[in-house]
C-alpha cells in the first residue's frame, strides 16, 4: 500500500478513537492502525467512563454506547489489615440524566467507540503493528508495519500507542520511562448475578458504586486499591508503583491476591466466577514528566504522552481529550493549508496548557515525589486512624478522656508532634 | 503460594509459536551480573522464573504485554522487548 493520508493514527485506544474521529469526521482522510484483532484487545481499563470528554467528541453517545452502570455512589477506604475506615458520598443528584460517570468494560466499548470511527469516514486496519516511524531528517513522514509492503505515509502521525509507546522511543522523541514514573496495576473481573450485586452494594437499576481504597493493601507501597460495580460483574484491582514493587520484592498478584482476602472486601466477592485477569502499567509521573508532545510532523496523545491525573484516578478522560485537541489542531491547519511543522503543530501544547489537562497535572506536580519520600501515608497513618477508630468505639469501662489520650499518645509515639506537622504541611502544599 | 498459572488460564491468548516477542538480551548477565533479577517477581504473568543454578527462564507465552519487564531491566537493560506480530498475543475479553 502506497497510499498517502491526511494523517495515521497509530492504535485504536480512547486518545486514537478521539482522534481519529475527529479528523474523519471533519473529511480529512485518516488511516488507523491497531495491532490488536480488534479494537480493545489489547486494552485495559478500571473502568469509569468521564461523560464530559466523551460528549465534547460524540455527544449523544448514551443513545448506543455499552454502558455497565452509571455512578450514585463513591466510597473511600483507609484499610488497616483487619477494618478500615471510610467515608461515602452518595446523592440522588447522581440519578438525574445526563449522567456523569459510568462503569464500562473496555473491550465492549472499545469496539463501540471504533465502530463510530469507523462511520465517521475513517480506514481502520486491525491486526497490524506499526514497526517504525518513516523519518525524512527530522521530520516524521509515514510508518512502517509488519505487513508486507507495510509503508504508509500521511502529512501527520499521532502516536497513540500506548504506555509503553515503543514507537517514540525508538524515534528518540521521548526518554525511557523510569520505574518511579509508573504504576502497575493488576485487575481482575468477577462475574455474579444483577441481584446479587444490587442487593450487596445497596443500589439498583443501573445505578453503581465505586470504593477507591488506600493503606495496607499496598504494604507500604505507594498505590491504591480499587472495586467497581458492573451490571454483571464486579472488578477489583490494585496498583503500586513499579519502582516499589521492585524494591519491596513483592509480586503483584500475590498482593491482589492478599486484597482479596481482606475480611471487609471478601465478602463483596464472594460466589463470583473470575473470568479474566489482566495487568496494566499507568504512566503516574505527572507534570515534571510530560514529554515532548509535538514535533516535524508528529504528535503525542493519551498515555503515550502522560497524560494521568494520578491523584484523581483519571485518565481515560485526558486521553480523549488530548485525542481530541490533537485532531481540532490538525483541522485547523489543513484548513489553512499549513505543513505540519513542529512551529504549527505547537498549537497543540498550547490548547492543552490552557484546558483542564495541563492546568490539572501542574497543580498536582509536586505529588508524586512527596508520596515517593514519605511512605507513612500509605502504612503509619492508616494504621493510627484505625487504632483510634477502635479504641473510641469499643465500649470497656474506660473514660473517653482518658481514650483520647491514648488515641493522641500513639499517634505522637508513632510519628512524633514534629512529623505530624511536617506531614500536614507537605499534604497542604501537594493540594493547593 | 498463589500460583499466577490459574489465573492466566482464564485469559484468552492466540500465541506465535516459535516467535516471542521478548527475549533475553545476554542470558549470561541475569545469571552472573544480575544480583536482584527483579524480573522473577515483578512480572505480573510470572513468564521469568529462575533457576537453581541463577539462570532465568523466560516463557512469553502467558504475557499480559503490560511492558514491566522492559521499564524494571534498569541496570543491564537486559529485555528486549517488541510488540507481538499483529493480531497474536493477548487478547482481552473484557480489559
């Protein structure tokens, strides 16, 4: 095939899927490549669904898209090996249409989301990995894959390859991730009757729950827990930082494992059938390690470029909005006729450091190097807050002024008035 | 011990045989040169195990192509790791 396009997406995630809708539906002519048999085989999510990126991109995708449920509730979980204790936020303004946030299971999405570019005038081939970026100098001119005759050239190339984005590496475009810049997240799914699930989580119809958990499910690692309700299935997770799974000795699917044994999360599982079990890396590096994004005739989406709010468990979003951003920059300047230089396509950056995606990452950039120095968050604390929980609620005979002084006791033996302090201080500084 | 074999057996894989996608840059590293091999334990499909005399054995066939081993290789950068020839590898039911 020699055949020249518009522009190549390379993958068919969320950010591709952006992308390349938003191209093809402008008329621009847009191949794109996905090494999996299908769009979302090889892609793996928790998965909630932010509607708002979505709808800026397809806005009444809720007419067909593979919904599971859409999200009433939100627990938080701060685990100690026995108990934990948590918050909820459920509100019935969650149950008004148009809904915010849903579960989804991303295989079945994936295809849907495809289909749609597919529609949108799109060439989707399946079943082919882009080898290598056809450079002319410097500048990036079309790709190379394993088909045979695999040369296809475009004025522009998105890269939306993924975590790991071989392709931009290869091209010198961005460093090696380091282990301290991603998290892996281990999943399973766990299939289990409607009932069983509305009855277990309190809710019904299609209206579902999320518990985000922290502590000593990640043995002092640096990470979270997670349990989604599907209509069918729940899915339960855990991710960590790679460079603490490497220092800890710690496998990860002996500490899913260990999660799942926990007395507050097994009774949540119990009687499910496990039918898939899948492991991710999420780039959580935040702002200091955003790479380059653009360049001679290429441009960086989703994963590929960073593009997770860690703090705030979002991703999917970011990738289908820089998906999106990428696609409107590319418009614009075939509109005008201009080449995809790196001068122009810096368009790109500069729409994204004026939208929730840079503004959000910068805010938290200090983040991931405060939790990285201060594993007390993730072992100490949760540990002294169930302490205190236990200690106020069990009911012996003791005073309760007496209680509050063991409560205050323990937690200076544990991280001394000056570490309190300085923790308070580092969480205020991370946040504002 | 959990065995991470039960777990990968409920996944669906199309694999190419005789063509792995990761090899083992100089096996002679992990063996000699290599005194953590990270590998063994951090893999989330358990595909490296080590053997009583330190030799690593990798076994690709139940690869989750999360890219752990690649990024964790960080003294001897020792993983050569590729992408599956399209259409072969892992292939997710749900994700």
């Amino acid at each position: 095939m020699d055949e020249k396009f518009d522009a190549i997406v390379v993958g068919a995630g969320p950010s591709g899927n952006a992308a390349a809708y938003t191209m093809a539906k402008a008329g621009l002519k847009v191949l794109q490549l996905e090494r999996g048999e299908y769009p979302g085989s090889k892609n793996v999510q928790g998965a909630i669904l932010y509607s708002d990126a979505l709808e800026r991109i397809i806005p009444d995708f809720r007419e067909d898209a593979p919904l599971e449920r859409h999200l009433i509730e939100q627990r938080m979980w701060v685990l100690d090996d026995e108990s934990y204790v948590g918050s909820n936020y459920r509100s019935d303004e969650f149950n008004k249409p148009p809904y915010n946030r849903y579960t989804i299971i991303r295989a079945q999405f994936d295809k849907w989301f495809s289909q749609k570019v597919r529609e949108a005038g799109a060439l989707i081939i399946c079943e082919t990995t882009v080898t290598d970026l056809i450079m002319d100098r410097t500048r990036v001119i079309g790709v190379r894959t394993d088909r045979e005759g695999g040369s296809i050239y475009a004025d522009v190339v998105i890269l939306a390859d993924g975590v790991n984005s071989l392709l931009a590496k290869k091209a010198g475009f961005h460093p090696e991730l380091h282990p301290k810049d991603v998290a892996l997240a281990v999943k399973e799914i766990h299939f289990l009757p409607q009932e069983t699930i509305e009855q277990r989580f309190n809710v019904g119809g299609d209206e579902g729950v999320v518990i985000e958990m922290a502590g000593k499910i990640t043995q002092g690692m640096v990470g979270t827990g997670f349990l989604y309700t599907n209509k069918e299935s729940l899915t339960i997770g855990v991710g960590c930082m790679l460079s603490d799974f490497k220092q800890q000795g710690t496998s990860p699917y002996a500490l899913l494992e260990q999660m799942k044994s926990h007395p507050s999360i097994k009774p949540l599982l119990a009687g499910g059938e496990m039918k898939e079990y899948t492991a991710h890396l999420i780039p959580e590096g935040g702002y200091n390690a955003v790479p380059q994004i653009y360049g001679e005739g290429w441009l960086i989406v989703g994963d590929s470029g960073m593009f997770v709010n860690a703090v705030h468990r979002e991703g999917s979003n970011l990738a289908m909005t820089t998906g999106r951003v990428a696609g409107e920059t590319v418009i614009e300047l075939a509109a005008r006729k201009k080449p995809m230089s790196a001068a122009n396509l810096a368009l790109y950056r500069k729409t994204l450091d004026d939208s929730f995606v840079m503004k959000d990452l910068k805010k938290y950039r200090n983040m991931p190097e405060i939790l990285h120095g201060n594993h007390q968050f993730f072992t100490t604390y949760p540990e002294l807050v169930n302490r205190a929980m236990h200690t106020m609620l069990t009911v012996d005979g003791i005073d309760k002024k007496t209680k509050e002084r063991e409560v205050r006791q323990d937690f200076r033996k544990k991280r001394s008035l000056f570490g309190l302090m300085g923790d308070a201080f580092k969480m205020w500084r991370a946040f504002e | 011990m959990i065995k991470v074999e039960e777990k990968l057996f409920q996944n669906r894989y199309r694999v190419d045989a005789e063509h792995p996608h990761i090899n083992i840059g100089n096996p002679e590293v992990c063996q000699v040169e290599c005194k953590t091999q990270q590998c063994t334990y951090c893999c989330p499909a358990g595909c490296y195990t080590r053997e009583g005399n330190g030799r690593i054995v990798l076994i690709t066939d139940g690869c989750l192509e999360c890219g752990t081993c690649r990024i964790i290789c960080t003294e001897f950068r020792n993983v050569e790791w590729e992408y599956p020839r399209g259409g072969y590898g892992i292939l997710f039911k749900f994700g």
